[in-house]
C-alpha cells in the first residue's frame, strides 16, 4: 500500500540531535513512524565546532529513526538555534494574469520570492521568510489569498538572514550525511505551532526557549514579532557550576542538575540524601538539595535577569497581555525555576508543554517542525486540480515549503 507524505524533523540542539519521521495523511493528520535521539555536543551557540562530530551525531539519530520506521530519509527540515541573526521586514508584489484574475499557489510562490529581494550583506543569507499579510489591491489583513480574485498582489513578510558561513557548515554535515536539507527553521517560530495558543499570540505573548548554549526571547502579537533576541547563556552553564562547585565530571553534574537541582534555596530540602564522588576522591559523600541549590541559584537569578532586559521595551505589560511561555530544558527540569522567573520579570508563565501523541518535551522543536508543514498541506493542496503541470503534489508541497521558509 502506497505510503503519504513522509515529512522528517530534525531537532539540531547543543546537547543533542534528535530525528522525528512523521507521514501525513490525506486529511491532514499526522502518524508519528519513528524517532532517534543522539548526544552531541558539537554545535554550541549555534555554530558548528566539530564537522565530523555533528554529521556523525546527525547520521545516527537519522539511523535511529530508519530503523524504527523502515522508511529512507533522504530529506530533511532542520529546526536550529542561531546567534547573530537579523529579522528584516520587506514588501513583495506581482501582477495577477489578466486571463483568470485568480490568485494560485503559483502566484503565492512568486509573491514570497519578490520578498526576497532586498539589499543584504554579502556575508548573509536568507533563511527563512514568513509571511505577515497578503494584500490583494490594497485589501490588507489577509492570511490565505489562494481562490481570491484580484489584478495585484502583495505579501508583508518578515525576512530572517544569518551569517552565509554558519549555514554553510551546518549544510556540510548534512550532506555528508548523505542528506538534502527541504528548509531551516528557527525553533521559536517551529515551537510557535505547538506551544502556543490562538488567543495568546492575539494578545501577546513571549516565547522563552531555554537551551543549553542559547537563550531565545521571541515576543509574538497578531502576526507581528514584536521582538526576537538571542542570549549566549543556557542550561549548560548550571551544569558547568555544578560539575566546577562540586568536583564532578560534567555527564554527573548534569544528570545531578535534572535529578535533584532546586532554583531556590529556600525550597530545597536539608536531607543529605544525594549521593557524588568529586574527582580524585575515592568513596562517596552525601550532600542536601539545600548545598546544590546554593550552587544553581546564582546562574539560575542571572539566566532569569538577562531574559528580563530583552523584555524590558516599551508598553510590555500591554503587549505581554498573555504573559509568558518558557520552553526548552535550560530551566524546566529544575524545581522552583518557573515561579522564580514569574517573581523577576512580572508576568504570568507557564511551562512549555504539550501532549501531542504522548511524546515527551523531547520532541516539541520536531513537532513543531512537521506541523509547519501539514497546516500548509491544505493552502497548496486547493490547487493541485488547476494545475496544468505534472508536478506531483508532494513536489508541490514540498517547493512551496522551501520557498516559505
């Protein structure tokens, strides 16, 4: 039996790769068909330290993620963390021919394009473009101008651009992974579709994705990003306390950190129930979660402060009407981290957590991923029976998603 769409997600993180194979259904659904997970420790601040290193760690997630589905990967969305990136906004317009004066996926496509041609530096590239609006003759707000009639067509875009050589390196490793990279995506805008609600980005709302190098605060209202800033700081640096205050290999201080790590003193527990062999010791000793607190506390507070002044721009109490969303696992595996955040920088939060198909938050950015392309599977779709070319709806698809992002 002929299989659907097989859309595969690759979550390219600082501690780990993981690989998500998904087939989307005629109606849209999404089947989740297998899934791999590989440590790396290779890309850091969203640079590409160790070529070798990554293709390797990307190649066994995928392998994983083969087995398990039986299906070959051949192409790929990347979800990934970049620092220097720079969000410009830019018009695109094209004519609608005058023999039909209605609006196609063909149309769409040339509109996006048009948006891309701005003035950048030649030591950048495009890495994706997202649509704010269509504008069809001058009717503005609207989201999906497929089936419209109309002479004139307009698209107000968001255009994200990083530094060509970074993108260039991240696509090595993939195709020495015998890989085609479909579209990159920053993970906040892939964890914008699973994380958030409709009326939280309606009212405003920051997404807080705390990794293990980076830090990213992205501000959503409407179809506005109000704000997009990256912090050279995550979760790796608690575990660099841990593992410096107390002597520990790294690997130890990070599963002490997930385990037992406590963002408040005064909420940690004074039994000595934790036990750790410091290096060049040779017995074990017991420590309290009140001892480890007094270590993950500090950076914890600094992590929290540097997250407060990118949110400290004009009228954020009334642009942060929905407060907060902090995902990642930077912060979220330590107790007490959410309500000490809540305190400092004054809004509501919450966990960035979903029950989609009773994964984990492991697979939140790969998630996100596949469901940015199964909810345009339904706005290319409508006009496959117009189209007069043999281009297969999967192709279609497919270039309309390299094109979008």
């Amino acid at each position: 039996m002929a299989r659907n769409e097989i859309i595969t997600g690759i979550d390219l993180g600082s501690s780990k790769v993981c690989c998500l194979v998904t087939e989307i259904t005629e109606s849209g659904n999404i089947d989740i068909l297998g899934y791999g997970i590989s440590p790396s420790s290779y890309l850091k601040k969203g640079n590409v330290i160790n070529i070798e290193g990554l293709t390797r760690s990307i190649s066994d997630a995928v392998n994983q993620a083969e087995v398990m589905s039986n299906v070959k990967i051949e192409e790929v969305i990347v979800g990934l963390s970049l620092i220097n990136v720079d969000i410009l906004r830019n018009k695109g317009v094209v004519a609608i021919p005058k023999s039909t004066r209605e609006i196609t996926g063909q149309d769409v496509d040339r509109v996006i394009q048009a948006a891309k041609i701005l003035a950048i530096s030649p030591d950048r590239d495009v890495v994706q473009v997202i649509p704010r609006e269509f504008i069809v003759d001058g009717c503005e707000g609207i989201n999906d101008p497929i089936g419209m009639i109309g002479t004139r067509l307009e698209v107000d875009s968001y255009i994200v651009t990083a530094p060509i050589t970074v993108l260039q390196n991240i696509q090595r490793c993939f195709q020495r992974a015998d890989l085609s990279i479909q579209s990159i995506i920053l993970k906040p805008f892939a964890l914008k579709k699973i994380l958030l609600s409709r009326d939280e980005i309606e009212m405003g709302v920051a997404l807080i994705d705390v990794g293990a190098t980076i830090t990213e605060v992205t501000v959503f209202k409407g179809n506005d990003i109000l704000k997009y800033a990256t912090i050279p700081i995550g979760g790796d640096y608690i575990t660099n306390d841990i593992a410096v205050g107390l002597r520990l290999p790294f690997n130890l201080a990070e599963m002490i950190k997930r385990r037992y790590a406590c963002s408040q003193e005064n909420l940690a527990s004074e039994k000595q129930d934790i036990e750790i062999q410091s290096i060049g010791e040779s017995t074990t000793k017991k420590i309290n979660q009140k001892e480890l607190a007094s270590i993950v506390e500090p950076r914890v507070h600094e992590i929290i402060s540097l997250i407060k002044k990118e949110l400290d721009f004009e009228d954020q109490k009334i642009k942060l009407a929905a407060g907060g969303v902090i995902s990642g696992s930077g912060l979220l595996h330590i107790k007490g981290a959410i309500d000490l955040a809540q305190k400092i920088l004054g809004i509501p939060l919450r966990g960035g957590k979903t029950e989609m198909y009773g994964y984990d938050q492991t697979f939140n950015v790969c998630l996100g991923l596949v469901n940015s392309v199964a909810s345009q599977r339904h706005y290319e779709g409508r006009n496959i029976e117009k189209a007069k070319t043999g281009i297969s709806l999967i192709e279609r698809a497919k270039r309309f998603l390299r094109e979008y992002f």
